[in-house]
C-alpha cells in the first residue's frame, strides 16, 4: 500500500507503507519520473530519477510549502 498524500499538477506526493522505520519523507511520481524529498530535519533531495532541475525545483517548492501537512499525514500513517 502506498497512501497518496495529494496529487499537484499531475504530481503524486505519497509514502511507501514499508517505510515508517526510515526519518520522515516523501516520494513524488509522475509518468515515469520518481524523487524522494526528506521532510526532517529539514527539506532536502534524496533520490531522483527522471526529473530534470527545474522539475526538481517546483517540486522542492511545493514540498516546502506543505511540510507540515506531509509531516503531520507522516506521524498519522506511522504513528510515530
């Protein structure tokens, strides 16, 4: 199970149901395209694979301004 969070411009923001032992974050898909942003301790890239820098940068933008509502879903989900 992978419970989406939001879809923003064909974009996908969701976790992965197996991930809840790893610190917080995201992983964002679309088409073929897939990234992992961390949520704490603060925003940053951890994989990408597909996304061209400027796709990176929006995505990074819209993370940063719903990080508290990914973190927030995140301790929901986990229960952490």
């Amino acid at each position: 199970m992978s419970p989406t969070v939001v879809i923003i411009d064909g974009a996908r923001f969701f976790f992965f149901s197996n991930e809840g032992n790893e610190k917080p974050h995201v992983h964002v898909q679309k088409g073929s395209h897939l990234c992992k942003f961390w949520l704490a301790p603060k925003v940053r890239l951890a994989h990408n694979s597909g996304f061209k820098l400027h796709e990176l940068r929006k995505i990074e933008a819209i993370v940063l301004e719903n990080r508290e509502i990914f973190l927030r879903r995140w301790y929901e989900f986990f229960k952490t």
